[in-house]
C-alpha cells in the first residue's frame, strides 16, 4: 500500500506569527556548510495515509493546536513527497497508534530540543512536534529528536503526490 511522507517547503510572507514560526523551524533543521550555518528547506511534516480512496494528513501542528489528521489538498510547489510502500497491515497500525495520540498538545519546546539537545529541554510526554509524530508512526528510533529536514534521507523526494488508491 503506497504511503507517503508530505514536506512543506513554502515560505510563509510577512512577519506574523505562521511566518516567523516557518522561518524558526527551517533555521533549527539547518547544518554547517562552507563555514556558516544553512537554513533546512522544509518547516513542516505531514504523514499522508489512504482513506477511502483520499489521502488524510496526519501530523502535529501549532496552526491546528497539537496532533490532529485532515484532508489537505497540497498545493503545487510548496510541497515535496516521498512515496514509500507499507503492508495494509502496518497502515492499519499506524492508523490505531495516532487514534490514542489525536488531541495531544504541540511540542513548542521541540525546537529548543533541536538546537540545544535533549539534555537541555527534556521531552514533553504527550507533546509532539510534527516529524516526531511522522517519525513515531514510521517507527523510527528516537522520533523525538527528528526534524522534518531528517526525514529525507527515507527516500526520493517527488514534487507531487500520486493518486490515492
């Protein structure tokens, strides 16, 4: 069954409160490169699962207030995919761990976690950051410490999401 992880990768205009969190997200997912630090591309991670022959977006967002799923019609060229095949039985699986998380808070203290580490901010039990929730139902090890810049080593990104089976 095709899956796939969504990365938002548009810059939010202005200066207002979605912007400058966009903008603090993709600096704390950045690295070193030619002696200065570089900004990560990508601010937001979605895990997009079928459902009923439609896509439903699960993930935590601040916008949202914490861990929620919906249906989202991606916008072409603010976001960047990675297809990846699972067994109907994980998807399922995934689906029964993010019904018992639906509803936790946002981990605002994840981005701290990102620059100073998990020694400096301790996780938040039941607050999630969004590529740790896409991480979690992956079953990565240590989701907590995952930015959704990190998640494009699982695969070839694509510009657009294929058709829901």
């Amino acid at each position: 069954m095709k899956i796939a992880i969504a990365l938002y990768k548009h810059k939010t205009p202005g200066w207002g409160l979605n912007a400058s969190f966009d903008r603090l997200s993709r600096l704390v997912g950045g690295h070193w490169e030619g002696g200065r630090w570089v900004s990560g591309e990508y601010s937001h991670a979605e895990l997009a699962l079928p459902d009923g022959g439609k896509w439903m977006f699960y993930s935590s967002s601040f916008r949202d207030g914490g861990v929620r799923k919906k249906q989202i019609v991606p916008e072409s060229g603010r976001w960047d995919f990675i297809v990846l095949e699972r067994p109907e039985t994980e998807v399922v699986g995934m689906k029964a761990i993010f019904s018992i998380l639906e509803g936790c808070k946002y981990d605002w203290p994840a981005l701290g976690r990102f620059v100073f580490g998990s020694i400096w901010l301790l996780n938040m039990a039941w607050w999630f950051f969004c590529s740790e929730i896409v991480a979690l139902l992956l079953k990565l090890p240590r989701p907590e410490r995952i930015h959704p810049c990190h998640l494009t080593s699982l695969g070839e990104l694509v510009s657009e999401l294929p058709p829901c089976e």
